[in-house]
C-alpha cells in the first residue's frame, strides 16, 4: 500500500508551485493532465517505500508549460494554469482538504497583495541558489550597532571611572 508524502502548494493568477517533500526520492513520475489531473508516484529509502499522490486540480492546467525539479529533499512542480485567473482552493474536492496537503506559506501571496509584487514568483529559477551571496545573516557582521548594553555601560564608566574599576575586581573567595 502507498504512502502520501506532504504537499505543499501556493499560487498566483496563472501558476501553481507544488512541492513534494519526499527525500532521496527514487523512480520519480508524474502525470499531468490538462483537465487537471495531477498523478505523482515516487518510492523512498532501502525497503523502496512507495508514495504516491493522486489529485484532481481545481480547473484546467497547460501541459506543454508545466515544469518540474528533483531535488535530494523535495520535488518542485511549476504547474501553468490554462486560464489566469485565482483559484479559491487546489482540489475539486470541496470541504476538509486531505491531510497531507498544506499551504506553502513561503511562496504564498495574497489575491490582494499580489499587484504590489507583481512578476515576484514568475521568473523562479529551479536552479541551485547560494544564499551566502544574499548577506542574509551569520558572520556577526552589523550585529554591535543594535546591542544597547554595551552603550550603557561605556556611559557609566565614564561618568565613575570607580564604578568601572570595582566592576574589573572580583570579589574575594
């Protein structure tokens, strides 16, 4: 019996982002169909574990248009829409989504917000993306200008070089 890995999806008015976090996936296939069917089936680890994921979209995709990416930890699916417009949910199926599915809130943007960042999402590369080229953190670079502390206590030693010299002693054992 198959599994279901967890899927995570987003949107924009003429594009699905749908990943599969399945890693070190093996066998990978995927059928899409143009009145939306979406077949994935994948297997995992030395036992070979199956996993597949059988949806039916919320309308009509293209085909042609449609992109996908294996990674070593999940699956990228770059899914055109046939018609730009907003979906109000992924599947068909109405009420209570299935367990395994969820929203990819990284790559979610709001119907309203999504004339502010217009183009954002549309040219995604599926290549590789060093981050350290980004300066988005580590290095400890910047961080001493946003400590109070050390303002503080510059102040009160200069204004009691004796408070600053009691401070440097420790007290007896």
């Amino acid at each position: 019996m198959s599994r279901h890995p967890i899927v995570k999806w987003a949107q924009r008015p003429d594009t699905l982002y749908i990943t599969i976090d399945l890693p070190d996936a093996q066998d990978v296939k995927l059928k899409l169909e143009p009145e939306g069917k979406f077949l994935f089936s994948a297997t995992t680890g030395p036992e070979k574990t199956p996993y597949e994921v059988d949806l039916d979209l919320y309308d009509k995709i293209d085909v042609n248009e449609s992109r996908a990416s294996i990674g070593l930890r999940n699956i990228r699916y770059l899914v055109k829409k046939a018609e730009y417009k907003w979906w109000s949910r992924l599947i068909k199926q109405q009420g209570k989504p299935p367990v395994f599915l969820k929203v990819d809130w990284d790559k979610w943007v709001d119907e309203d917000e999504e004339s502010e960042g217009q183009g954002l999402g549309n040219d995604m590369d599926f290549g590789d993306m060093d981050f350290s080229k980004l300066n988005m953190g580590g290095g400890g670079d910047g961080l001493d200008e946003f400590d109070d502390s050390s303002d503080t206590e510059d102040e009160t030693a200069e204004a009691s070089p004796s408070a600053s010299a009691e401070s440097d002693t420790k007290p007896p054992v």
